[in-house]
C-alpha cells in the first residue's frame, strides 16, 4: 500500500522554510519604530558607497519617519535608476487566455464561484488577438496570463500558446499557476523567457483566510514556486504582493527578504517587483489596508535605493498622471493598452475580466507621454543573443 506523500515531496524546499523564522508582527514593528536618525544613517550609507542596502535597512526606508526625507529619497531613486537603465521605460502588454480558475480568492474576480462564463482562448483567437495587438504598437515584450486551470491551461496548452505566440513577440513571460520545476524548464524551450508569480501575501495566517480553497490555498507550493523558476533557469522571475491584503510595510519588507534570498541563491536569473494596489473587482472585495499615492511611491523609492538593478514595473492598475510623474522617479517598465479579460482586444470583447483598469490610454499615447518627459519607450530590451 503506498503511503501518502509528505509534504517536502509535494511543496518542495525553498523560501518557505525560512520565512517563519522573521516574526510578522517584530517586522511591523521594525518599520513603525524606525527613527528620522536611522533613516539618515541608511541614506548616508546609500550614498557613500552605493551598495546593495539589507531588507533591515529597506525596512528603515518605508518607515512613517523616512516620509521626512521622500524629496531626498526620490533623487537618489532618480540617479541609481539613471545610472542602471538610463533614460528609458520599457513597455509590456498582457494577453489574457483564460479566466477559467479552480481557485477561490475572496478578492479576484476569477474567484471560481463567481457566477460567470468562463473563457479559454483557442490558438486561432490567440492568433487574433496577437495581431490586434501588434497593430495597437510595436510591442516585443508579452505578458501571458491566466486563471489557475490546470486541466484547461497546464502546460501542454501553455506551451501550445507560447509556440502561437513567437512569430508575434520576442519576450514571452507568462503569469499562470505555480508549476513544477520540469514544467517550467519544459516552457523555457518553447520560448519562456519570464515568470511572473504574486504571492499576495507574506501573511501565512491571514493567506488561508484569503485562498480559501484550490491548489492556491496551499501557502507554501505557492511560495516555494520561485525557487522551482530559479531551478529551472528561468531567465527572469517577477515578483510582487497584493497591497491591501494585509499591512502593506509587512508585505514589503517579507519580499524584500524573499528577493535577497533568490538573488543569492538563483544569481543568473534577473528579477522585478510589482506593487499593485487593490482595486475593484467583481468580487466587490475592499481592502483591509489602504497604500496612498506618497506611500506608493515611497515604496518606489526605498525599493530602487535597496536595489539598484531589479526592474521596477508599473501596471495600468495606476492612474495616468500617477504613472506619468514615476517615469524619472525609479520606475523601469510600464504595461500599456491592457485589457484584462480573454479575448478583449478583438475576439471575445465581453468576457469576464479580473480587475478594471486606471489608465485607459492607447500604447501610443503612453509613448509619447515618455517621450514628452524626456525618456526612451523601449518596445524590446531582450534578446536571446544577448544571454
């Protein structure tokens, strides 16, 4: 008879064994009692030397006291960015597949009890909305997104779409559910460049309360599933929390700590972080904390300051004028022209989508929004030469 399997077998090592050993509530405590004279001390450390900062120090940075410093805070942003990317902001643009989900997640309107029809592309409409997109801009990098439906998307369809998708676009990156590390490594030789994985939140208690049921439900295969990308050599692994979940300063800090860990143990892979804020969704959800505009791009900030190279990504979740003003503030890529629902450039206009939308302007008006700043739009930063 065989035995059940134990749960390193099903959710593997990695993160997940580390995270318990910082106490949330010590680490929310770290950043409320951080003091103007700590907040010194690390921007005079950051600007003398110019190294890497720790997630202890970040922490100093987000800190109520360093919101004294945010114009210091911003022109350091503004130099280590220059210095690192120079004078451009790529643009991506999402193409949702699917919003078939087995999850239930309170705040997502793919939540699996949502009583909606359910859409999943076919390859011919993916075909279509790949030139619907290619006539909207000269887009080369393609974020692929769906809902967590292993049955309907796994990763034979994945790879069925990524083999669609490559006579389109040059940077394929997907957003799908946490795989296994040969699924992963499977994808990258069909042309996967990228993963993109939310953990929402660092919380471990509170993330039950959230991911009630599904696959997602189980903490640690989802956070452990960045080690399974780092494995499998993926070449680029986005990072991001779900501000609003949880006390947002807790989630910072907690993927901080996450993106310094994978640094040092996956260094070929390149990484980015995403900080979007709840927005509305069909599943009426509200936020239990709120992040504002000088709070986010606080965080910008700290995060450019604590790492000079990782790519800082903007989604149209956020306002025009909010984007526009974090163009030469520390910001690296922006999604433009998103549509957030399957099929919603040309093929199935009505299906359900996951969240609404900020900033509605067409590619080229964010283009020429970046130009009137005085920076570059870069349509493709990759390629498979310059690995």
């Amino acid at each position: 008879m065989k035995s059940d399997p134990t749960p390193d077998a099903i959710f593997g090592h990695g993160f997940a064994d580390i995270i318990d050993s910082y106490d949330w509530d010590e680490t929310i405590a770290m950043v409320e009692n951080a003091t103007i004279a700590m907040v010194d001390a690390v921007l005079a450390k950051a600007k003398a030397n110019k190294k890497a900062l720790t997630p202890e120090e970040f922490a100093v940075l987000i800190s109520p006291a360093a919101s004294a410093r945010l114009e210091e805070m911003a022109m350091l942003s503004n130099l280590f960015t220059g210095e690192r990317f120079g004078k451009t902001i790529s643009l991506y643009i999402p193409l949702y597949v699917g919003n078939a989900c087995t999850n239930k997640c309170v705040y997502c309107g793919f939540n699996h009890d949502n009583p909606f029809e359910r859409t999943v592309l076919t390859m011919p409409q993916i075909e279509e909305e790949c030139k619907a997109i290619r006539k909207m801009g000269p887009f080369e990098n393609l974020l692929i997104v769906s809902g967590e439906y292993p049955s309907l998307c796994g990763v034979e369809y994945l790879e069925n779409v990524l083999h669609t998708c490559r006579p389109y676009f040059h940077n394929l990156t997907i957003e799908v559910q946490p795989m296994r590390a040969a699924d992963y490594e499977r994808l990258t030789h069909s042309g996967l460049n990228g993963v993109v994985c939310f953990q929402e939140t660092y919380h471990r208690e509170a993330y039950k309360k959230y991911h009630p049921k599904g696959m997602k439900s189980h903490f640690d295969w989802r956070l452990n599933g960045y080690d399974r990308m780092g494995e499998a050599g993926v070449h680029k692994i986005g990072m991001g929390a779900l501000l609003g979940l949880e006390d947002w300063r807790g989630d910072i800090v907690m993927m901080a700590r996450h993106l310094r860990y994978l640094q040092k143990k996956y260094w070929r892979s390149r990484y980015s972080v995403n900080f979007p804020r709840m927005r509305p969704s069909e599943s009426g959800f509200q936020p239990k904390s709120i992040i504002s505009d000088r709070e986010l791009a606080q965080v910008t900030f700290a995060f450019r300051i604590f790492d000079h190279d990782v790519d800082i990504s903007y989604s149209t979740r956020e306002s025009p004028e909010y984007r526009d003003n974090m163009i030469r503030l520390g910001v690296t890529s922006m999604s433009a022209g998103s549509k957030t629902d399957p099929g919603g450039y040309t093929s199935v206009p009505d299906s359900l989508e996951q969240f609404e939308v900020s900033d509605e302007r067409s590619p080229r008006e964010v283009e020429r929004s970046i130009r009137a700043h005085g920076y570059d739009p870069v349509w493709k930063d990759w390629d498979s030469i310059f690995d």
